[in-house]
C-alpha cells in the first residue's frame, strides 16, 4: 500500500476518490489492509475504485502488488452483506482467481494458501451454481490450503483453514465421514481459539462446530443436544447490544436445532424454535442485513409449513416478507424455495375461500415456473411445482373446465418428459391418468384408455421390489381403470383388473397398510362378483363350454358367498361340460372342466373321503389323457402340478413317490421352454412345491439335499416378484428353512445362518395381522434357530430367541385354533429352556413349565405326532436340565413320554407315525441313560442313528429299553 501512495499517484487518487476525496493516506492505507471494516455502502465504490486502479497498474512491473490488491478487493465483496451479495460472491471469486494467476503454493505458498482458502469460502457460501459441487469444490481446495498452513507452521493460518474446511465438511449432504471429520476439525480450532483468538473468532467457530454436530443429529439424538449447548456458548460470546449481528445469526441457527431436536416434547420445541427466529429478526437491522431477514423468515416459515399444529396463514406472511427481499436474479434458489412453499400454503392453509387460495396458489407456481434463470432454480422444486400446478387446475373452478383439464395435462406430460425420480414420476402419473378421465372433448372409452396407457408406462419403469407403497398406488388406479373401460362389460379386463387388486391386496399386507389392505380385499371380492354376473348373463343368452369352464373358475376363486355352495356350484358346472363329452365342448375345455372339478372336489372334502379323493385323482388323469404338452403346454403342465400336488398333499408314502417323479418330468420339461411356452411363474412354483413334498416324505433325510437344491432354485425364480407374491415368497423361505434345519451334510453352523436368514426373508412379506399364525410360526422356527446358532453372541442369539418365543406366544393366544393353541404350549417350553440356557441354576421355574407343557396332552382336539414328539422332546430337556440326571426326574420325562405315544395310539394315527414318537424315546433313553450314567450299556450307544438308517428297528428299540430301564430302576433304588 505504501508503494501504491508512493510511486502511483494516479491509482492512490482513484481509490481515494472512490472512497471519498477526504479520506487520508494512512486510513486508505488501514482500509486496504483490512477491507472487511468498511461500512457496507462503501464497498462498491472501493470495488469500483480498485477496477479502474488496477485497469492502468503496471501488472508486470509489480505482479505480487496487482495479486495483493485483487486479494483485497476479493476480501471487501466476500464481507459484503448487501442485496448484491450474490453478484458481490461472484466477483470475489474472479478477484481471488485473478490474484492465484500470480501467487504460487511453492513461490509464495503464506499467500497462495490465504487466496484459496477465501476462495474456496466463496465457493461454499455461493449463491449460483448447484450446491453440492461448490461445496465439492471447495473442500477439495480447503484440504490442499490446509496441508501448505500446516507444514508453515503458524497455528492461526492453519485455524482459519481448517475452519472454513470444517464448515464445508459439515455442509457435505448425507456423507457422514466427512460430518464426523468436521467435527474433529473444529473442536482443534475452538481449543486453539479460545486461548488468544478474537471474541468473534471463537463464537464463529463454536457456532460452526454446532452445525457439525446437528448434521449428525440424524444418526444420535445426543448431537442436537450438544449442538444446543455449542449455540449457547457461542451467543455468551457475542451478547446482542455489542454484536447484533453474529448474535441474530447464532439465534437463528440455534432456532433450526430446536426444530432438528428429537428429545423432548415436538410442540414445545416447535414453539421455542419460532419464538427464537422472532428474537433473532428483531436484532437484524432490515438495511444493514436484509438477506439475514429474508432467510431467517424462510426458515420460520419452514417450520410453520412442516408442523402440523401450525398456523398456515403465520407460514404465509413469513413467506411474503421473505419474498418482499429476495428476487429472482440473485437470489433464485431461495426465492424458488420461498415461492414454491407460500404456494403449497396457500393451497393447503383453512380459510373461509379455498377457491381464492388455490388461485393464489396457482399464480405463485405459475410465477415461479416462469422466472428466469430457470437454471438457478433448484430442479426437484421445479419439478414439484410443475406436479403441483398439474393438480390444481384439476381442481380449479374458475374459468371452463376445458381449458383448466388441458393445461393440467400440458404440465404433467410435460413433466414425465423430464424423466423426474420416481416418487414425483407416480405422483404425477396417478394426476395424469385422472385428467384423462376428465378431459371432457374425448369420448368416454379413450379417456379410460389413455389413462390405462400412462398407468401401464408408468408401472413397466416401477419395479415393487424397489417401492411396493408406490406399485401399489399405481397398480390401484390401474385397476379402476380397467373396471370403468367399456363400462365393466369386457371380462379380460375385468380378469386382470381382479389378478392386479389381490397383488396390491398382498403388498398393503406386507407393509402393513390394512386400511388399503381391505379396500384391495373388498375391490377384489366385488370384482369377483361382476365377473361372475357376467357370465351368467352370457351363458343364458348364449352357453358354451368356454363360458361354463371360465363360470366354475370364477366361483371356484371366488371370495365371497358360502365356501361350500361355491365349490358344489363349480362342481355342477364342471359335471355339465363332462357330461357333455370332449367332442361336444372341444378337448380344451373338456380337460380344463376335469381339472376344476379335481380341484373343487378336494377342496370340499380334503383327505378325509378316500372315495373323493380317488375321484379327484381321476379327474386330472382323464384332464392330461386329452391334453398334448405340444398343443396346449401350460394347460397340460398345471394339470401335472394339480395332480403332483394331490398326490403330495395327501402325504402317503407311496403318493408322495409319485408327487416327486411328476415334479421331475415338470421341471425337465419346463427348462426345456425354448420358445416360451411356459410361463416363468410355473416353473417357479413347481420348483416351490416340489422343496415341501420333499420335507414331506417319510424318508425326508434321504430327500433333504434334493429340497435345497430345487428350494434355491425356486427363491432365484421367485425373487423378482417377492412383492406381488408374498405370501408364497414368505411359505417357501418357511419351508427353505425347514430343510436346512433338517440337513445333515454340510457345515451345521452356516446351515444354521441359512435357516436364519431364509426367515427373516420369509419375515419381510409378512405382518402379524394379515396372516397371524404363520407369522408367529416363523417367530417360534427363528427363536428355536437362534438357540441353535454357533455364530454371534451365545447370549445375546438366546435373549433374541426369547423374544422370538413370546411374540410366537402373543400371536398364538389370540386364536382358537387347533394348531396355534398347541403351538402357544410349545412357544412357552421354548422359552422355558432358553432361560435355562442362559441360566443353568433355575430349577422350579422350568419344572412347573414342563408340567404347564403337558397340558398339551390333554387338548380336546386330535394332535399330530411331530407336534406331541416336539413337546415331549422339550420336557425331557426342561427336565434334564431343572433336575439333573437322576433317575426319578428322567421317570418323570418318560412317564409324559409314554402318555403322548398312548395319545398317538388311542387317537388311531396312522400306524407309520408312531415312529416319530418311538424315535424320540430312543433318543431321549440313549442321551440320559447311556452316554450319560449306565456306561456298562455301551451296545446301545446310538440307537436315534440305527432309527435314521432303518427307521423299523425302532418299536425294538422301544421294548429293548423297557427291559433295560427295568433293570435300573432296581440299581438305582
């Protein structure tokens, strides 16, 4: 500066006459070194001043001066606080620019580290631009600014460094290292600071580190409250009456924490956020700080707008005042924040004219929409507010009906263009499809028309895997187009329209919707009926077989009514089109009536009626006689799968050979689906139903690898439409579960996580309320899992496994049925011996559980062997482990034991499953009494393995241990 009074008189005559002709040399000389003192009025004179200075320096005479001033003008235009702020950032950032073409990090690294440290500031706090890459931008300068001060060496260069790095960090959107680093960062410069550094200094910093820990608030609660305290701090330092203006903006920040606070009452922490937003503007003078007033009341309208018990209208005037401040032209982001959101007030503020607000509403979208430059805009608010303007000219009421339809859907369309993200891509997709079916010049059919199209296009780029809620919402609207297309007269799209309501009716499920739920469940049900109407109208105007079959698969799926006059009714009518004989109603139709009435007569009767059963048998036999797999493959294939899965679901030994062989020839041929005969779903569910016939076999050990195997295969297949299925995608893992649970080969422990994780799978499809007793039994198979595991926390997997049981346990109480009241005995003893599990030293507690269990003995209902072998099983280990293994306690075990084989005999089970009730006495006699006490009785040391491998040596068994147990009793006593 002494150079410039000295030697150029000229550029000294410039800035003084900029700054004003009194001013004297050495107050310029004050004012050059540190321009950010200078009354904001004066800063475009001294910017204006320093360009025609600068315009006649001799820049090659005196680079580092020319790069000094540019410095200095970048500093005074990054201090300014005016309307201009904007423009004024954007000219700082070509002064520092123009001052770093000189400096060098290795010629002068003190300079060149100060100009891209201001730089980079300028960079975050940039008004243009998209925000993210500025602030990108400026971390990437900051770290190598930061790396040249530290090995310099001075502490209050790298301080002022790593501070506005620490800022930029902490403005990094969702990156929670870098907010955790911004963190570490500040807490060292506020510990430097608060030895020698400036009162402002210090408050900046502590306000600064403040911000950090609220980004992190989102992760811990405890952040907001520590970023709390930080404010407090910070506004000690920097009381009102001295520093208005860092104490309003510190009130201001600390207003946002409150609003960000988890902890404590929501209402409370609204009111005391607004009530310091009004304390802050009160001390921001509207002439030296307006853009400060104008973002503090956008943030207080903010929180109005986001907080349900708030007043609108309060939201609305914070809104207008921000927007009397802030334009277009340099402040285009926060006005488009400000005119988007007093749009959205409008629209949705309680006032005596509704129709006056959405015209206001409409007008502050339209204005935002038409502002120039567009590109400042923040897109995702351009695009909500395209979406929005859409909706409200559906519901505008002044002007024709006409004009406002067309423009609404001028803007949708227009919008779908822009290929939003897809929440906006629905939202506006589903605004769409009803301004087609209002727009009043097309006829009634291609309105629906249209809007069945852009629902179609719209679900094609929607997968339900990735946002079932969304799916769903479009899935919806699709199917009450369908219905309403040619006045629900066209039976194919009724169909379909009935196929998409019972998928949305499983997703609603799995997210526990249950209100949209029985809405999918009634519309499903009502669609059935319409469907059946109709073609009882058309067979009374005109039968035919194809009517008559697809009637009797109408009533045979048919939700509503009286079950048992459904399925006699579609019995009839598959008899009619028997009767009338292949060559009367075509091979087709004859063979599909043979398969419905298999179905239905199974349906009606179960298993029960061995007679039924073989006349349902025949039915899909004489079904395949007239069907060709190269004529009509997927009719012929479900008429295997109908018959493989009778043949399986009656569960004979010989049947279940039978099931399994079909389901061989199935998959062969359906992987053989060269020219797509087959759909995928079918080979999906063969593969499904083919993994529990296994399970199902009596030699289930002997097919448990072939279960995996095609159950792995089955989960691939039914993996893309895990949503839209769930309720089989949730049955299978149950049952993929089961056969690694089952599994003897491999490793038993990942065999184990394999079970876990095929029922947390199974878990995801479910809620508790839409299918209670299976969710429950996949809480009491994961507990049992749990208890199993080798991997984790021996503890923690116990503890999770009680859990497991009590919600098992919950679920079960609250239904009446047979298999869930057994299962409620059962979820107790697994918890009983979880506990004992974790604490080996409780007797009584697991002794009067086990009694409690053998009430499961004595239910008025029939039980089948698995279930009495599982509980007994449990009371011998409750037993064991209450007790010991002394010989009165292991009598008692027994004694329960025995009652459930009596059960098992009494009840006249069939005779093959008493031998799951032989082997678990086996198994319980060779654990206690000889690897345990009778060692002198090592033959029979591993009879439950001589039971896997020959399962008819176990009633020898059984006797053998009679004798044996005989013989020590008189031992023991």
């Amino acid at each position: 500066m002494i150079l410039i009074a000295r030697d150029y008189p000229w550029a000294r005559e410039q800035l003084q006459g900029a700054l004003g002709s009194k001013t004297e040399a050495s107050e310029l000389e004050l004012l050059m070194d540190y321009p950010e003192t200078l009354e904001e009025s004066r800063i475009p004179a001294l910017s204006q001043g320093l360009h025609t200075a600068m315009a006649g320096f001799p820049k090659a005479e005196h680079p580092e001066l020319w790069a000094w001033l540019q410095h200095q003008l970048g500093r005074a235009l990054l201090a300014s606080l005016s309307l201009d702020r904007s423009r004024n950032i954007e000219e700082a950032i070509e002064a520092f620019s123009a001052a770093l073409s000189i400096r060098s990090r290795e010629g002068t690294p003190e300079a060149w580290a100060e100009s891209v440290t201001l730089r980079a500031e300028a960079f975050r706090t940039r008004w243009k631009g998209e925000p993210t890459q500025n602030v990108q931008m400026a971390i990437e300068s900051l770290r190598i600014a930061l790396e040249t001060r530290e090995k310099l060496g001075d502490p209050n260069p790298w301080a002022e460094t790593a501070h506005y790095l620490g800022l930029a960090l902490s403005q990094s959107e969702g990156r929670r290292e870098e907010h955790l680093e911004a963190v570490d960062l500040l807490e060292h410069v506020v510990d430097l600071r608060q030895e020698k550094a400036h009162p402002l200094e210090l408050a900046d910093s502590l306000r600064a580190l403040a911000k950090a820990h609220l980004k992190l608030a989102s992760h811990a609660a405890s952040h907001a409250e520590t970023a709390i305290q930080l404010f407090d701090q910070s506004r000690e330092i920097t009381p009102p009456d001295r520093f208005p203006l860092e104490w309003a903006r510190t009130t201001s920040s600390l207003a946002h924490a409150f609003f960000r606070r988890a902890e404590g009452d929501e209402m409370v922490n609204t009111k005391t956020s607004l009530a310091l937003y009004e304390r802050a503007v009160e001390r921001l003078s509207p002439d030296e700080a307006p853009l400060d007033r104008a973002m503090n009341r956008l943030q207080s309208g903010l929180v109005r707008y986001l907080s349900p018990a708030e007043n609108l209208d309060a939201a609305v005037t914070d809104f207008e005042s921000c927007l009397g401040i802030l334009n277009p032209e340099l402040h285009a982001r926060d006005w488009g924040r400000a005119t988007h959101y007093l749009a959205l007030a409008y629209q949705y503020r309680e006032s005596e004219s509704p129709e006056s607000d959405i015209e206001l509403s409409i007008e502050a979208h339209e204005r935002f929409l038409a502002a120039p430059p567009q590109e400042d805009f923040d897109l995702d608010l351009l695009i909500t507010s395209r979406m929005c303007l859409g909706g409200l000219y559906l519901m505008r009421k002044v002007s024709d009906e006409e004009t406002n339809c067309r423009r609404g859907i001028e803007l949708l369309e227009e919008l779908l263009d822009l290929e939003p993200k897809p929440e906006i891509h629905t939202q506006a997709t589903l605004l769409l499809a009803q301004a087609y079916r209002l727009a009043s010049w097309l006829n009634p059919e291609d309105r629906l028309q249209s809007a069945v199209q852009v629902l179609e296009r719209a679900l094609d780029l929607q997968a339900p895997e990735v946002s079932p809620e969304r799916w769903a919402q479009l899935s919806e609207a699709l199917a009450k187009a369908l219905c309403e297309s040619e006045q629900g007269e066209n039976l194919e799209k009724l169909q379909r329209a009935a196929l998409i309501w019972h998928q949305t009716m499983g997703v609603w499920n799995r997210i526990g919707v249950r209100e949209r739920r029985d809405l999918a469940a009634s519309s499903y049900g009502s669609i059935q009926e319409r469907v059946i109407l109709l073609y009882q109208q058309r067979l009374e105007i005109s039968p035919s077989a194809q009517l008559a079959v697809g009637y009797a698969q109408a009533i045979l799926e048919s939700t509503r009514g009286n079950h048992e006059t459904n399925l006699t009714q579609a019995a009839e009518w598959c008899k009619k089109i028997i009767d009338a004989g292949p060559q009367n109603s075509s091979p087709l139709h004859w063979a599909k009536a043979q398969r419905l009435l298999g179905q239905a007569l199974i349906r009606r009767n179960g298993f029960e009626n061995d007679s039924i059963y073989a006349q349902a048998i025949q039915c899909f036999n004489k079904s395949l006689e007239a069907l060709k797999p190269s004529d009509q493959p997927v009719e012929w294939a479900k008429s295997m799968l109908e018959l493989a899965n009778a043949y399986h679901e009656h569960g004979q030994p010989a049947e279940l050979d039978k099931a399994l062989s079909i389901y061989r020839q199935l998959e062969s041929t359906l992987d053989e689906n060269e020219n797509g005969s087959y759909p995928p779903d079918l080979l999906a569910e063969v593969l499904s139903d083919w993994t529990t016939a296994c399970l199902k076999h009596p030699d289930s050990l002997a097919h448990v690898e072939v279960a995996i195997e095609k159950g792995e295969r089955a989960k691939l297949l039914l993996e893309p439409r895990r949503v839209s299925s769930s309720l089989r995608w949730a049955i299978h893992q149950n049952n993929l579960a089961v056969a690694y649970l089952t599994r003897r080969a491999g490793d038993m422990a990942e065999n184990v996580e394999r079970v876990i994780t095929a029922l947390r799978l199974a878990q995801e499809e479910l809620t508790e309320s839409w299918v209670p007793n299976l969710w429950a039994k996949i809480e009491q198979d994961l507990g049992e899992a749990l208890l199993l595991r080798l991997r984790g926390n021996r503890d923690e997997n116990i503890q999770r496994a009680i859990d497991c049981f009590d919600n098992a346990a919950r679920t079960f109480q609250q239904s009446d049925e047979p298999t869930a009241i057994f299962s409620k005995f059962k979820s107790f003893g697994d918890k009983a011996v979880a506990h004992l599990l974790l604490n080996p030293e409780s007797k009584e507690g697991s002794r009067q559980a086990a009694l409690a269990l053998g009430q499961a003995f004595d239910l008025p209902f029939k039980v089948t062997p698995d279930q009495l072998a599982s509980v007994s099983g449990l009371i011998v280990r409750i037993i064991e482990r209450a007790v010991g293994f002394k010989a009165g306690s292991f009598l008692e075990a027994e004694q329960i034991l025995l009652r459930s084989l009596n059960k098992v005999q009494a009840e006249r089970i069939s005779p093959t499953d008493p031998q799951l009730m032989m082997e678990r006495f086996a198994q319980a006699f060779s654990k206690h009494f000889v690897n345990q006490r009778l060692k002198e009785y090592r033959q029979h040391d591993a009879p439950y393995l001589r039971i896997q491998r020959d399962p008819e040596v176990a009633p020898q068994l059984i006797w053998n241990a009679e004798e044996l147990r005989a013989e020590r009793e008189s031992e023991y006593k």
